[in-house]
C-alpha cells in the first residue's frame, strides 16, 4: 500500500472534505469499489478529510448522490499540480530551454587543463607540447584525439614513461609518469677506466683491477683519471681491463656569505586588503574602483576556474586581488643576531648537499668583521667514495 | 449448501496447516505499538468518529476506543488505524457461536 501511495503522489492526488451524516457508508461503499482512501480524519461527526487520488476522484459524485455527502476538493498534491502552475510562465521556460543548450554546447569544449605528475617536469613546456597538438582551452572536443596527443608527448620528452590523455566533463586530465634516469652502464667486458668527479684529497685507493694513476694524499680535480684501464707487463705488454677500484677521497664543501650589519627590510603591517573580479578569455570584469590604500604592498592575485560539478568547469575565471601592506625598516644587527640568523641556514642548505651525514668528518666556521658587512665561511670535510667508470674509446 | 463447502474447504485446510485468515475469512488483527491497529479481511466500517471505531468482520465487530483516531490506509482487503488506542473490544456474531 506504501508503493500505491506513492504512485498516486506521482499520479496526483486530491485532499478533500465530505460532508454528511452517513460516512460509514461512504467509506464502505469507496472500499467496496476499490477506491483507495488514505490519512482519513474526521471533524467532528459529519465531516472527514481524505485523500483520493485524481482518476477515482471521477467516481466520486456518484457515491456523493447515493449517501447524501457534500465534497469539496481542499488540496491539489503532487507532480502533475506542480507542472500545471508553471505551464503559463512562458519565459522562465524558454530561460530553462536556453539553459539547458548552453550547457550542452559548452559541455563540448575543454575549458580546463588539468597535469598531473609526480616529480619535477616542468608544466609548463608540457602545456606548450599540448596547445601545438590542439588541446588548449577552448578546443572542441570531439576534434582531439587522446591517443595521438600521448603520442605526441611521449616522442617529444625522453623523460616521460606514460603519458595519459582524457576527459571528465569539461576538464582533460593529462597524467604523466616520470621515467626513472638509468645511469650508463659500462658492461662487464668493456673495457674503461675510472676518472674523478669531485675534487678532493685522496685518503683510501684500493684497486682490483687496473692500474692506479693516483696515490694516497694526492689532490685531485674534477676529471682527474684516478685508475687507468689497463695492465701493464713486462713481457705482455699492455692489456686492456675493465677497472675496478674503491675509491675514497676527503672533499670539501662550502659556503660563502657576505651580510650586512644594517639591512633595510620590508615587514608587513598586518592589514590587507582583498578584492574581486571576474575574467572571460581576455575580457575583464572589475568589481572594484579604486586603487589600493596602501602606498606599499604586496599583491598576489589568483585565479580560479568555477565550476558547477567536481569535472564541469565552465570559462569563467573568479579573480581575487589580495594586497598587503608592508613598510621599510632599517635594522641594524649585531654580529651574535647575524651570526644565529645566518649560520643554521647555511648548514642546512650545505647538508643538503652532501646528502649523507654519517660521512661528515670536520666543521669549520670563519668569521671576517668588517665595518659594515661580516663574511661568513662554513667548510665541512666529508669522506666520500669518488669515481665514475669512463670507456676508453681508441 | 455453501455452509458446506466451507466447511470441506477448512477440514483440507487445517490438514496443509494453512493459517485461518487466509483460508476462511476469519480477521487478523495486529495491533504494533499501541498506536497503530491493522485489521485483515473486514468487512466494512460500521461507525467512525474521532475517538470511536467499530469494524465490522465475517464472525463479529471489532470496537476500538481511542483519541484522534485516523484511518491511515484503506483498501478492500486491510484497514489501519492509527492514533492513541485505549481498548479493544470484540463481540461475537450469535450464529457464528452456534455453529
């Protein structure tokens, strides 16, 4: 019965009220028929509010002459009500159809280009590599085609493994997948010899195959050849080897830096201010007049595409303006503040150099006062094991 | 004649265990919480007032007492009743008795 209900919401129903002194009957005679009667109340003795729905409300006068009831319709319930008031608005239906085709033309186009990469590949020259093959904002669909521009991508960049083309609504998602760099590998039976790659002191040379070019203690540079690929005998001659050596040198690393004791920084005041606008292509809408207040601050605008659904992004870019105050100050610092401000600073970014810290052997800080600037020196001496395996070409 | 019948057609149905409601034309009545009253095979609805029900069957009336009383779904086979129910009464058709 709850599905029947239902149904007659979709169908239409009526409210109504009949009035009478023998409703008993009425009801009897309406279950008898097979007419449905539901949320029956009464008010009374004589009156009783029901629903009916529209089609067995046409039998109804028949059974309101046999059991002298009086009906009066108090409702219109449900869809077909609903669609018979807006039948006479015409404009907001020819709004609805306009709408409705406007949404379907603009579903056809790209308006939003969406890279997805893990790692450092520059966007930006894989959005020239798109807007050459046709996918830019504005292209129509059906025109592109996904698997000639993946194509084009990957022919294009040696440094992508997978490139994935494909649209959701108005956005095309391109994925790309960075291919991992292979190091040149020198096969087991060429022959080559070892060469230097930083510059250093060589602590350790232990060499299993090949002749060693350098010993212990020699200052080395970038380039140096540390283990030459070949053997030589007495009675043999030279005989090509595929060298093989461990290899540890002490190598420096540093850091220069010149800082001044009196710096004129910007600090911000801590107010701002935010305006809007809108942009379609290259056509903007300003919601603002005036100019900023401030005499000195920072701007930073973004742009962001409105979209109606998670993939429906339609060419309309929402700008927001954010200003922020800033003002000049001259500071003067001691050499303790320069020192604390500056030296973490520099370790960090030497430590990220070197990648590992078990090697660190020695730290040196120079320091040089002068009347307005201050030099700062930071030197780190680290073990390392050297060498990169060069072919010898005759 | 049809008395019968009927009676052939419940002696085949108290051997396949059939329940009465759906055999004869005996009532169910359930009544879930004490606010709302189904009954099952009824006949017609006698009175109905606000606080006043009386429903008639094929064995007897059914009188539920009650406030605002309303007769949420309707159909030919099953009545609802809903709203704060205070008893029930039932009485019996004579012949039925007898029988």
């Amino acid at each position: 019965m709850v599905v029947k209900v239902l149904f007659y919401y979709i169908a239409g129903y009526i409210r109504i009220t009949v009035e009478g002194y023998f409703i008993e009957r009425f009801i009897n005679i309406c279950t008898q028929k097979n007419i449905l009667l539901w949320n029956t109340k009464t008010i009374g003795t004589t009156i009783m509010k029901t629903n009916i729905s529209i089609s067995d409300f046409r039998k109804l006068h028949v059974i309101a002459k046999k059991t002298k009831c009086r009906i009066k319709i108090k409702e219109k319930k449900g869809l077909p009500f609903f669609f018979e008031r807006y039948k006479k608005r015409k404009i907001l239906a020819i709004l609805l159809v306009i709408l409705i085709a406007t949404m379907i033309i603009i579903s056809n186009f790209v308006w939003n280009i969406q890279i997805e990469c893990d790692g450092e590949i520059n966007k930006d020259e894989i959005q020239a590599i798109l807007e050459k093959n046709g996918l830019k904002i504005g292209a129509l669909k059906e025109e592109l085609d996904t698997s000639k521009i993946a194509r084009s991508i990957r022919y294009e960049r040696e440094d992508i493994a997978w490139v994935g083309v494909s649209f959701k609504g108005t956005n095309a998602i391109v994925e790309l997948i960075k291919a991992e760099q292979k190091p040149e590998i020198i096969q087991e039976n060429e022959y080559c010899s070892i060469i230097s790659d930083k510059e250093g002191i060589i602590t350790k040379i232990n060499v299993q195959n090949g002749t060693a070019a350098v010993k212990v203690g020699d200052l080395i540079k970038n380039g140096t050849t540390l283990v030459n690929g070949w053997l030589q005998g007495k009675y043999t001659g030279i005989r090509y080897v595929h060298a093989m050596a461990d290899i540890e040198a002490k190598v420096w690393y540093s850091q220069k830096r010149r800082v001044y004791k009196t710096q004129n920084i910007e600090v911000s005041t801590g107010r701002q201010e935010k305006k809007y606008g809108l942009k379609l292509n290259n056509f903007e809408i300003n919601f603002y007049k005036t100019l900023s207040k401030f005499e000195n601050y920072d701007t930073i605008i973004e742009t962001k595409k409105i979209k109606l659904f998670s993939d429906f992004y339609i060419p309309i870019e929402l700008k927001t303006i954010q200003n922020y105050e800033k003002e000049k100050q001259m500071v003067t610092y001691t050499l303790e503040e320069l020192k604390e401000n500056n030296i973490s600073q520099m370790e960090k970014e030497i430590e990220q150099e070197i990648g590992q810290k078990e090697n660190i052997v020695n730290k040196q800080i120079n320091f040089n006062e002068q009347d307005t600037y201050v030099d700062i020196e930071i030197i780190y001496e680290v073990i390392e094991s050297i060498g990169t395996k060069e072919k010898i070409v005759f | 004649m049809l008395q019968r019948k009927r009676k052939k057609a419940s002696k085949l149905s108290r051997l396949l265990e059939i329940p009465n409601e759906v055999s004869g034309n005996e009532p169910k009545v359930v009544i879930t919480g004490f606010n709302e009253l189904i009954i099952e095979n009824y006949k017609g609805i006698l009175e109905y007032e606000d606080f006043y029900v009386r429903v008639n069957t094929y064995i007897g009336i059914i009188n539920i007492n009650g406030f605002n009383l309303e007769l949420k779904q309707m159909s030919d086979e099953a009545v609802c009743v809903k709203g704060k129910i205070e008893s029930i009464d039932i009485e019996t058709n004579m012949e039925e008795e007898e029988r």
